[in-house]
C-alpha cells in the first residue's frame, strides 16, 4: 500500500509514448528507452533540509530517463522518440562556450549540443522541460533526428571509458509554471547528483551591487599599472567611482613555445595572438612585476597618452587583415607573396615602434625578482600597485585578475614550474561539429594545451590564487572554462578530468578568496554547471560584448547587441537557479551604450563597463550608478516574459524581447527591440537579418510580470491597481489586472523600461500614492530603500540625488526632506508628485522624505 502522502507520478511510458497526465508529449519512442520515476529513487545527498522537503514535494512531476544498446561504446546516441507540431524553447551551444536560445515545432528544429529543452503542452495547461545530465563517467547533450525524431548524445571523452547502458542520463520534469518547472527541475538535480549547488545556497561576491571598470576593451593586452590607474582615476574624476577593478587577459607571464623559455612573449596586443602561449611563471610579467611603490602618487608620476592603445589596436587590427589576405592567396594557389609578407612585417614594425624601447630592451626577471618564482621586494610589483590603488582611491573594494581555467589559453608551459604539465593534442566532440568557426578553437587545437597533471589541480589553483591574494587580489575572472573535454583521452574522461580541477578551483575559491571571489566565463556547457559549482556562485550569461561585427558586417555594431541580450535573457533561465547572472561588460561610449545600459539596470547583477581612457558617457553611467559607486539592484535576475518564450526576440520580424524583474516595491518590464540578427542553422553562425532591423510593436501588461515567484513580491501582485511608469516616454499612466494591455512601438535597438507599483489608499480622502522613484536612474523604483506608510501619509527612504517622483491623486498637505520642510510639485492633469532630492554624503546618499495626506 502506498503511504498517505504518496502522489500520483505524472509521466507514464508505453506503447512508444511517453505521456504527462495522459496526453502524449513523445512519441515512437523506442522500446530500450526506460523511464524511472524520481520519486522512486533513492539517494544520498547533502542538500539542506528545507530544500529536500522541496524537491520531495514534487518528487511526483519527474522521471529520468535511460536507454540499453547491445555494444559499449565511448558516445552512445539513442533516440528519445518525436515529436511535431509542438511549441519548444531550448538553449543549445553555438560555441565551445557559449550557449543561445532556440525556438522551433519538431524534435528535427533542435540544434546540436542541445543542453535543455522546453515543451509546451496546452493540452495539459503544463510544460515539460527534458533535460540530458550526468551519469557516471558520461555526460549528455540533445541533438536533432528526422522526421520530427530527437537523440540523446551520451559520451564520456575517452576511448578507454565505455557503457551500454544509462538508468538516469536525462530528466524530465513537468509544472503548470515554465519558471517553477526549471526551479523544480534543477532542484531534484541538485539533489539526485549531489555534485553542484544552487544559487540559493551560496553566498555571492559584494560585487554583484557595485559598479566596476574591466581593462579588456581599453587595452586588450597591452595593459599595464599606468594605464589602469589613469583609466581608475577618470571614473572618479567624472563622478562615478568604481568600486570593483577587473585587470583582464594581459597581466600574465606568458610565452610561445620556441621562444626563450623565461622572458614575456612581447608586444602582444590583440585577442588571439596570446592563445598559443602559455604561462612560465604563476605571477604577474614584466610590465607589472617593475611597477614601483609611490611611482603613481608622486607629483613625477608617468603620464598616460589614450591615443597609444588605440593606435596599437588600430595597427594590429591591420596585421590581422593582411595576415588573412596571405591566408586566403595561399587558399588560392598564388606563388608570389612576397607584397604580402612585406606589408604584415611593415605592420609588425610599426607596432613595435609604437610599444617603443623600454617595453624591448629590458632583462624580463624585472625589478625585484627572481625570474622563477614570485620572491621580490614588496616595493614592487602588483603588491605595491594594489597597495597604492587603495591609498588613491580607498572606494575600490575589490581587484580582480583574468586567467584560463587552465592557466594561460594555452595551459602551463612544461618545465618551468613546480608543477607536472605536459602539453596535450586536443580532440573536439562530434557534437561541436554544428557549432560556429571560432578562433579560439582554431588556436587552441594548432597549440594543444600544456595541462598541469589533474592530480596536481589543487596545488596549481593553490599557487597561483594564494600568491594573488597576498598582493591584495580579492577574486579571480576564470575563462576559458570548457578547454578540458578537448583533452580528456588519457585523463578518464571528461567527467573525470572536470571534477579533479572543479575540485581543485572550489578548494582554492574558498581558501583564497573568501569563497566567492571568482567570475565564472566561456562555461556555459552542462558539464561546468554539474559539475563545477559547488563553490561557484556568479557567471557570465552571455557571449561576450562585441563592439563590432569580427566577420565585417558593417550592420553587426548594432545587430550584434539585440543579439547579446538574447543570450542573457534567456541563459539566466536555467543558469539562474545555480549562479547569480552577469551579463557582462559594455562600453559607455558605444553606439548602441544606452540600449545596453537599459538592460543592465533590471538584470539584477553587477554593472560594469570596459571603457577606453578617455572614451566615457558619464551621463548615461550616472543613469546606472550612484556617486559612491553602489548600484539600484533589482531583488531577482531578468527573465523573459512568458508571451515571449516560444518566440524568436531576433529575426521572427514582430515579437519585442521583455525581461521581468521586481525591486523591493515595484516590479518592472524592459521591453527591447533586438530584431536583426540571429543563428543561421545552414551556415553555423550569427548573422544579420536586415529586413528585421526596424520599429516593432507589442504591449505590455501587469501580469507579464512572474509576482509569485518570490515571498517579497508575491503580496504586490494582489494589488488592484497599479501606476506605471514609461522611463523612456516619462508618461505616468494607471493600470489595473483587468485593463487592456499598453500597446507600444519600439524602434530598433531601443527599448523602454516600464515601473509598476502598487497604489495605496492615503489619508481621509483615500488619496491614491505610488512611489516611483528617481526619474534620472533607469531603474527608477530601485532606489527606494524604505517605505512605510503611517497614519494620513507615507515615509520613504531614497537613495540618490535627483528628482524624485510619485503618483498622487491628490496634493500632500505637507512635504519634508531629512525632517525640514521642501518643496514639491504636483500636477492635477497626471497626478504627477515630484520633489527633487539631494545627495548627502554624510548619509551614504539617503535622504528620507515624508508625506502628509
């Protein structure tokens, strides 16, 4: 008999379907596919009490699947069965590292390495998410059939690792709710796997509510001390400081094979040219490593020219060009090259010329050092440029650093540490066959990857981050994260080699740098997420910010945005419920800076920008960030509205991007018209769709926000009216569950950001109030910290300076600003209240303002 509190399971296969509540989802399922209820599992796990009796509480809406062949093999494929004529979202790996949305009808509209996908099922007024794990040694991924068929990829990276069979390599789940069933699903995972942890679990950096400089777009590799300081100081010379540095790629001991063993690899400057090399020492180069104490904070201290970096990429970008000239003659058949190779070493020299003597003709051990190890003065190096950052600028609460997963792009040069590393040929999975030419791919298989034994993992993460955090790094960018399934072969798989080093990171995490202070990037494949994360608590969501089409379409400085939001958005769906989302650096000055930075104010995550010297939009940064370098965070990350998940946001020709997020008062739509791009199945990449790129209409409405998906909002959701604010149209408009929605028309690469708060009745005249916010910060609601509402008024608390806006159906008697009386003003055409606010610093920018009714 079963217990009292058994449930119904859900999911039930026979006859070659697999049904949920008795309406087939899949069918022509094959016969050595089995299912297995969860809730008929049992496993060992140390997952907290309350989310235990979580996931046991919807134990009856999943089932794993597994599948028996007759020959153990290394990567098994099995179909899962067909489906057609059925709305799907998935996410699926477009490179190596990087993952994007997809929407299509048939189990043959998937694309390769699949990682989840999503299925609506109306007839059940349910949604199943199918979703390929772990199991041993082998990891899954989802891949496009025929007529309408799907398969299951199972493979474990190794020839010498081999199975017939999986009891458990994908799940299935099934809610009401397509945010509650991906929470569920990830839930029971986390549990049943016991490998990884969420989101909810873990303890994200303080980063995550500041405002921070990255070098990467500044400097690309040519960063160095003065440069940075220059780069810090305008931040806070233009009234925003940062409080988070990320020092990018470029900081490193690096160099080629072939070239002197113990000096820097010179003059590097754009991104590829670095991804043979590999580090020789575990501490800063040279350029950092002769950095002197005081040098910055004296009145000799070096100048800085901005135009040098740019004319270095300028030159580089040309050396590239002609490089792929040559590249193509050769392709060709042309003899004489000689005109060719004569202009790439022209462009060579200049470069060269520009980077001038000192950085040549200096002894690379540098100041200090010792050449082998990272013994010196503490007068030098990245310890006294750390230690004068802070003097500087005492705001800057956290410094960063870049590395590979593996070190340098190209691993641990062999021999020239205490570490056992040996360089390893690379081998891509068939799977990454359908995915976009990528020049990191290229260089990393032309160089293999020189990789520290996996028994060594520790004591690599160990050495490195316990020396950085002894010169004052607070956290690590680790990039470069999905190189270890190319060289898994004689390591025991991919699994295997994964959890030596996700161990060995996890262990350093925590020891080094208080247990949070690490960006995960280029990661977002299912083996990092199930494997690599239990320590791990914030990642990128998206491809990085590309400033310009690489490939030459003029058009891709704008396409190429709508296209990165795309990412995020629909990323932090299943990324979320492990990490906190970063949705990457920006540009201020960049064509396309606002509609980026509208984004980034309700994506719940840090903001930071990866500005030129000298190449600043202080007024839109400030619409993002308070002066003392603090953010209006939204409480949750961004998602997707719920009208837009089996849509194309990018090239369907109609449908607008909305995320939904909540502040502590209100909730909020972005809604972004990102039309004009998108992945080509045919070609294998992401190209711009021109008939696309222009005004689209949609509507917004209360309801497109998820209110019951947090206690703090849930409550909000029940109001019966609501004022709404258009940031962009500075309109003020109600609106209530039952009105119709707000139509509106976007322009291409532009959005607006819609504030919804809950009306209040005040007074003995039951006036109608709504606080808003401050109108000059794009996530106005954000900056409300406090409300509260006594006898015949309101008090709330405000952080920021700027004009300060509510709804009122009625004029306050009385208005007061940190207790003494202020002006306000008001409209009786829109009910418009506004009282412009201070920014004390005294009070770490909080004023307090109270109404009477």
């Amino acid at each position: 008999m079963a217990p009292p509190n058994a449930q119904k399971n859900h999911f039930n296969l026979s006859g070659g379907k697999l049904s949920v509540d008795g309406v087939p989802v899949l069918t022509d399922v094959p016969s050595n596919v089995s299912l297995t209820h969860f809730s008929s599992t049992r496993r060992s796990s140390d997952a907290p009490i309350p989310l235990l009796l979580r996931v046991d509480s919807t134990a009856s809406r999943g089932c794993f699947l597994g599948f028996a062949q007759d020959r153990p093999s290394d990567q098994l494929t099995n179909s899962l069965g067909r489906f057609s004529d059925r709305e799907f979202l998935s996410i699926f790996r477009f490179k190596t590292w990087w993952s994007t949305m997809w929407v299509g009808s048939s189990g043959s509209d998937l694309q390769m390495e699949t990682q989840w996908v999503l299925l609506n099922v109306p007839e059940a007024s349910s949604y199943v998410l199918i979703l390929p794990i772990v199991e041993g040694p082998f990891r899954s991924a989802l891949h496009p059939g025929r007529d309408g068929h799907f398969t299951i990829c199972a493979e474990s990276g190794s020839k010498r690792v081999t199975t017939s069979s999986f009891d458990a390599i994908a799940y299935v789940h099934v809610s009401d709710n397509p945010y509650n069933v991906m929470r569920e699903a990830y839930s029971a995972i986390r549990v049943h796997l016991n490998t990884f942890k969420l989101l909810e679990e873990k303890t994200v950096p303080p980063l995550v509510d500041k405002f921070g400089w990255c070098t990467w777009d500044a400097f690309y590799l040519t960063v160095d001390p003065t440069g940075v300081w220059h780069g810090v100081q305008e931040f806070v010379e233009g009234g925003v400081s940062p409080r988070f540095l990320i020092i990018d790629d470029g900081w490193q001991s690096i160099n080629l094979d072939g070239q002197d063993p113990n000096k820097d690899t010179k003059n590097l400057v754009l991104g590829g040219t670095q991804m043979t090399a590999r580090l020789y020492r575990l501490d800063e180069c040279k350029k950092f490593r002769k950095y002197r104490a005081g040098s910055m904070l004296g009145p000799d201290a070096p100048s800085f020219d901005p135009k040098k970096p740019r004319m270095l990429i300028k030159k580089a970008i040309e050396v590239e060009h002609a490089e792929k000239d040559r590249d193509k003659a050769v392709q060709s058949g042309a003899k004489d090259l000689a005109e060719l190779e004569s202009k790439i070493e022209k462009h060579k020299k200049e470069i060269d010329e520009l980077f001038g003597a000192e950085e040549n003709g200096q002894d690379s051990s540098g100041a200090g050092g010792c050449g082998k190890c990272a013994c010196k003065s503490e007068s030098y190096g990245l310890k006294a440029f750390t230690r004068d950052l802070r003097k500087k600028f005492p705001g800057l609460d956290d410094i960063y650093v870049w590395h590979a997963l593996c070190g340098a792009w190209g691993g641990v040069r062999p021999g020239s540490t205490h570490l056992k590393s040996k360089v390893v040929q690379t081998k891509l999975s068939p799977g990454l066959g359908g995915t976009m030419t990528d020049l990191a791919v290229v260089k990393i298989v032309e160089g293999g990857i020189g990789l520290v034994d996996p028994s060594q993992a520790g004591n690599f993460y160990d050495s490195m981050h316990s020396y950085l955090a002894s010169v004052g790094i607070t956290g690590v960018k680790v990039d470069v994260i999905h190189t270890l399934e190319y060289v898994s072969e004689d390591y025991g798989g991919r699994v295997e080699l994964a959890k030596a080093y996700y161990k060995g990171l996890s262990d350093s995490l925590a020891k080094n740098f208080k247990g949070s202070g690490l960006i995960s990037s280029m990661q977002q494949c299912n083996d990092f997420f199930f494997l690599g994360t239990r320590q791990i608590s914030i990642g990128r969501v998206g491809d990085d910010f590309w400033f310009q089409d690489p490939n030459g379409d003029p058009m891709g400085v704008y396409w190429l945005q709508g296209v990165h939001m795309i990412h995020c958005a629909y990323n932090s769906m299943w990324m979320g419920q492990i990490i906190q989302p970063d949705w990457d650096m920006f540009q201020s000055d960049h064509l396309c800076a606002k509609f980026h930075a509208g984004s980034r104010a309700i994506c719940g995550g840090p903001v930071y920008v990866s500005d030129s010297v000298g190449g600043h939009d202080f007024e839109l940064i400030k619409k993002l960030v308070y002066p003392d370098g603090t953010i209006p965070k939204c409480q949750h990350f961004a998602l997707p509205t719920r009208d837009c998940l089996f849509r194309n946001p990018l090239f369907d020709n109609k449908t607008i991007l909305k995320i939904w997020n909540f502040n502590k008062y209100g909730g909020v739509i972005g809604a972004f018209n990102c039309q004009g791009a998108g992945w080509d199945p045919k070609e294998q990449r992401i190209r711009g769709h021109s008939e696309c790129y222009k005004p689209m209409s949609g509507s917004v409405h209360t309801t497109d926000i998820e209110w019951d998906q947090t206690k703090g909002s849930t409550q909000m959701g029940t109001a019966p009216e609501f004022a709404v604010y258009l940031g962009q149209a500075d309109q003020l408009i109600l609106t209530a569950p039952t009105s119709d929605p707000i139509d509106i028309t976007i322009q291409p690469s532009c959005f607006e950001i819609f504030s919804f708060v809950p009306i209040m009745h005040l007074g003995p005249s039951s006036t109608k109030f709504a606080p808003i916010g401050l109108t000059n910060m794009f996530n106005c609601g954000g900056t409300i910290i406090d409300l509260d509402y006594p006898d015949f008024g309101a008090t709330v608390k405000v952080k920021g300076g700027g004009v300060f806006l509510a709804y009122s159906s009625g004029v306050p008697k009385k208005c007061t600003v940190n207790g003494a009386v202020a002006e306000f003003g008001w409209s009786p055409e829109d009910g418009k209240l506004t009282v412009d606010l201070p920014w004390v610093e005294e009070q770490g920018g909080v004023s307090t303002m109270g109404l009477v009714f």
